[in-house]
C-alpha cells in the first residue's frame, strides 16, 4: 500500500546517532537554532500551523529531490525544484499537506514503538505503515487534534535533539551524555514523549485538544463579527 515506507525505514531513514552526530558535527549555532525552533513549534504549532507545514514540506521536497536526482548527479538542483515545488502546492493544498505531515510523522513514530517492543527491525515499516494511517487519517476527522499532535512531536524531537547536540557540544557533561544517548537509545524516545506531553497540555490548554476546525476559521469567524459589529456601529 505505501511501498516507499519499507525504503525508508532500511535505507534513507537515518538513525538517532547519526542525526545527533550531524548535529554535533555541524555549528552551535545550527543546534541552538533546531532547539529554538523545536521549542516554538511547541508552544505555537497550532496557531502558526501553516507555515510550519509549508517549511515541512519545502525540507520533504529537498530531501526527495536529492535523492531522485544522486543516481543522474544533479542532485543539488533536484533538490531546489523538489523543495520550491512541494513548498508551492502546499499552501493552496494545506488539508493534504497536513495530512501528509501528520502522516510523516505518525511513520516515525509508529518504526520507533515497534523497535522499542523489540520486533524484527527489518520489518519496523509495519509499524510505520500503522502510524502514518492513524495520524494522516486523523487529520480528515480531528483536524485541529491531528495538527497539535504533529507539531509538538516533531517541536519535542528537534527541541532534545538541539539540547543534546549543545550539552555533548559545549557542556562539561559532554562525556556523560554522549555515552548515556548511545547506551540507552530508549532515552531519546522517552525524552521526546514528555516533551511532547507538555506541549500537548499547553495547546491543549490554549486551544483544546480535540476538533477539527482549523485557526482559519476561527480567524475568519472573528472577523466577521467584528464586521457585522462594525456595520451596526
């Protein structure tokens, strides 16, 4: 049914030390810049869900382009039209596009709670294949649920991934945290699901978990009455 999902999970889908290992690689400022980013997607994911899901989908066109385009090495620039085209669909396609992010995102962790059950690592697509149905459906029946869903785990995953690169980068706890993240690959994931939950709660707090109208419409919603309110005036 997703035929491109067991391809990702045994080939493209990097692991948590390679990602922590890119991160740590690149400049502080690369680290502190996904943990900011990690922790607005958090705290505002809903308000601010079409631009995240617009940025979502210019880095999945990237990704995708360079990858279709390494075999005829063009890959740089397969890359940039990947990720101009998917990034101007999206926004006139946001309903798909969320569901797509969510889908995503549902994969990831779908192939990290079948890893963590210690099932056959070559078959973890399963896993995903289950969590991209679960979110990406989701979004066609809770949309608002689906879009708070998404964004406070990908927000958590990059705000731990940004601390951790940072505390193995410029901490005296370097050593520490470095051996304990490769030791025990459950921390990451644990980590990420408080995170996550308390994102969860201050959305929640803030918006309400569960619905399905989307920030448009109750941007829309609040301007007309303003109008009529202005027009009775």
């Amino acid at each position: 049914m997703f035929p491109f999902l067991p391809v990702l999970a045994a080939h493209t889908l990097p692991q948590q030390s390679q990602i922590i290992h890119s991160l740590v690689s690149a400049e502080v400022y690369f680290a502190a810049a996904v943990l900011v980013i990690g922790f607005l997607f958090l705290v505002f994911g809903f308000k601010a869900y079409r631009w995240i899901v617009v940025i979502n989908c210019v880095a999945l066109g990237f990704y995708l382009g360079g990858l279709l385009g390494e075999k005829e090495r063009i890959a740089t620039v397969a890359a940039v039209i990947g990720a101009l085209v998917l990034g101007a669909i999206s926004w006139p396609l946001m309903k798909y596009a969320v569901a797509i992010c969510g889908g995503l995102v549902g994969a990831v962790v779908g192939m990290v709670v079948w890893n963590y059950f210690e099932q056959p690592a070559d078959m973890a697509w399963a896993g995903g294949i289950v969590g991209l149905a679960v979110l990406g459906l989701l979004s066609f029946c809770l949309f608002k649920t689906s879009v708070i869903l998404f964004t406070c785990v990908q927000g958590a995953a990059m705000f731990v991934l940004g601390a951790a690169a940072l505390l193995i980068k410029c901490s005296p706890w370097a050593h520490d945290v470095s051996s304990n993240l490769t030791q025990k690959p459950i921390l990451m994931p644990i980590l990420v699901a408080t995170v996550a939950i308390f994102g969860l709660l201050w959305q929640h707090q803030r918006h309400g978990l569960i619905g399905h109208n989307a920030a448009s419409a109750s941007g829309s919603g609040s301007s007309s009455s303003s109008a009529d309110n202005a027009n009775k005036k």
